[in-house]
C-alpha cells in the first residue's frame, strides 16, 4: 500500500490518503477517487458570452447595461472587473465592481478580458 498522500480533486486538501491500493480519500470533504481516473475536466466550469472558459482571478467585461436593485444606475456595458471568483448557481461570478460593491454576475452577461 502507498503511504503517499494525493491532492483532493473536490476540495484541494492535500491529505488526500490511499485506501487500499487504487482508492484514495480525503479525511477533510469525504470525497474518494482514484487518481488514474481522474480527468482535467473535474471541477466548476463556467463559460462566458462567448464560450470562453473562466477562471477564478480572471478579469472580464460586462457586455450590457445591468441594472442593480437599490442602486440609481446600471452596471454599464464595458465595465472591466478584474479577480473573479467562481460559484455555483445562476449568478455564477462572486465580483467587486468600482462604485457598486460585492455582487455577483451572471456569467452569460460578460466577456473574458
């Protein structure tokens, strides 16, 4: 049995401990996986406007006029935000935007910059 530790592919806890000789488990999410069927298509996959894949940290750019509940304008269409961070759900983009604060964007709205 290996005593090598492998990286988690669901949470990226790096103790990852073998669970006989092709399974390995992570003590922090419980997920259990065996590394030689792992692809690098694991994981959140989110697309822009333009079928563009996004990543956390990438910066993109709204394509049209959002309007924001409680705020007297609209996010305006070539607005760049920069350090993105990907979720789940409809609104998949947690952002910071200049002059609007946190709020989350629906990926189909922006371009990768």
């Amino acid at each position: 049995m290996s005593e090598e530790m492998k990286q988690c592919p669901t949470c990226n806890s790096p103790y990852g401990y073998a669970m006989g000789e092709e399974i390995y488990a992570c003590p922090e999410c419980g997920n259990e996986w065996n590394p030689d069927e792992i692809s690098e298509d694991a994981g959140l996959k989110v697309i822009d406007a333009n079928g563009n894949l996004l990543r956390d940290g990438d910066a993109v750019v709204v394509i049209k006029d959002l309007p924001v509940k409680g705020a007297p304008k609209p996010v305006k269409a070539g607005t760049k935000v920069k350090n993105i961070r990907l979720t789940e759900g409809d609104h998949n983009i947690d952002c910071k935007i200049d002059g609007f604060g946190s709020m989350a964007l629906k990926s189909e709205f922006v371009r990768k910059a």
